[in-house]
C-alpha cells in the first residue's frame, strides 16, 4: 500500500468523502451514509479509501446500479439490483442499515441476502456505523477468488475474518449475507481479529486516518467533480468556490 504522508482528519474525511459520493451522482444523504460507512472501516483498521474509490468509480462507470428490489423469500429479505448489473454499495450500505434497525426492534432473528454487491466492504461499514447494541450481526461474504469474509459486530466489538484480504485482492461482486439475532445466539466473537470500535475512533481522532495515495487521489477527483470552476465573474465577486483575494 502506498501510505500518505500525510493523514486525513476526521473531519477531512466527512467533507471530501460525502462530496466524492455526489461527484460519483449519488444525494448528499446517500453520500452521508457512505462517509459514516468509510469512516467505521478506518476505526475497524481497514483502509477506508481503497474500498471508497472501488465502489465510487464502479457506480460512475455503470458497473453497478442504484436501482434496488426488496423482495422477502423463505423468511430471507432480499436486495437484488432492477437491472443487469451489480448492485452498489452506496446504496446496499443505506438499505441495509435502515432494515437492520428496524429489525432490531422486533428482538428477533432476521436474515438478509445483497446479491451481486460491488464493493461488500462499505456495506460492513454501513452496518457498523448502525451502532445497534441489542443484538448480534453477521455480515459475511465470499469472493469470486474463494477467499471468505466475516465480520460479527456486538455493539462496540467487531470480530473480523478475510477483511483486509478483501480490500488488497478485490475481485468483482459478491453476495453479502447480514445475520441478525440476539445476543445470547453463541455465535463466537473470537473467529478473527477483535477489534473495539470506540478505540479506533480514539486512535483516528489523535492521529488521522493513513490511506493508500492512490485510492485517495481517486476519491478526491470524485470530490474535485463538485466543485464550481473559476470564472472572471467569481473573481470580481468574490464568491464561491473561485474566490481570490485581491487586495
């Protein structure tokens, strides 16, 4: 990975993540809950950037689409995209978010299938950034390389399997499975590396968030897409985006 040198704040992130998104032509809020998503992964250890750009440039580039169905089948809820292609994430991670909470509420066992998802990764974020303490969730996938990717999510602690496999060696679309159940369900948190959601937060608040330079020069490129170009008229006015001082 070619590091920064210079980290982003948090802040930085939330500014330039959310308007990459509306670059890539998504709402702001879609874009809101893709910041959140990126910034959950950053707390989890994951290279946010990586994962960001891949799912940014894969719904530009109309590999993937915003066009969702939810269908229930066998007591499984189902997204799958309208159209033939994959499904994207920015819109998977706001979906699936929406539903777990809801879920949540019933304090029953619900399972959830995203067919064809462009980048899994942001949808784990997404769910992360839910910050649902009442229960259990499973967010796993596998890869068309065959390499499986797990994350159990217990309030504050996310046990991860495969994650960082995901980011380095992406290989197109998965099926994600989201597992949502109690507590007390057994499921084992300790299958992978633990990691506390609250200390990464910590960690990213004291010393920023280090990111692959090429992933972030991508997203920033989808953030330079908002921006309001210079003009003689901005220049005399002052305003906007081409301001100058000329005093």
């Amino acid at each position: 990975m070619n590091v920064t040198s210079t980290p982003l704040s948090l802040n930085e992130i939330r500014f330039y993540f959310t308007r990459a998104a509306v670059g890539a032509g998504t709402p702001f809020g879609i874009g809101e809950v893709f910041t959140a998503a990126s910034m959950h992964l950053a707390f989890l250890g994951i290279d946010p950037a990586r994962a960001a750009a891949s799912a940014l440039s894969s719904l530009m580039t109309g590999q993937s689409c915003a066009s969702l169905a939810l269908r229930d089948d066998d007591n499984i809820i189902h997204v799958e995209s309208r159209r033939p292609l994959a499904v994207s994430a920015l819109y998977a991670g706001p979906v699936a978010a929406d539903r777990l909470f809801i879920e949540a509420g019933y304090s029953s066992e619900r399972r959830f299938r995203i067919h064809r998802v462009d980048q899994p990764l942001i949808v784990a974020g997404a769910v992360a950034a839910t910050g649902i303490e009442n229960a259990r969730i499973v967010v796993s996938w596998t890869k068309e390389c065959g390499s499986p990717s797990r994350m159990v999510l217990n309030g504050d602690i996310a046990s991860l399997t495969g994650m960082q496999e995901s980011v380095e060696h992406p290989s197109g679309p998965a099926t994600v499975d989201l597992l949502l159940t109690s507590l007390d369900s057994g499921i084992s948190l300790t299958t992978g590396l633990t990691r506390s959601i609250v200390e990464g937060r910590s960690r990213a608040i004291q010393h920023g968030v280090e990111m692959d330079s090429l992933s972030r020069a991508t997203v920033m490129a989808f953030f330079n897409r908002t921006l309001v170009p210079t003009s003689h008229q901005s220049r005399v006015t002052g305003a906007g985006t081409g301001a100058e001082d000329s005093d």
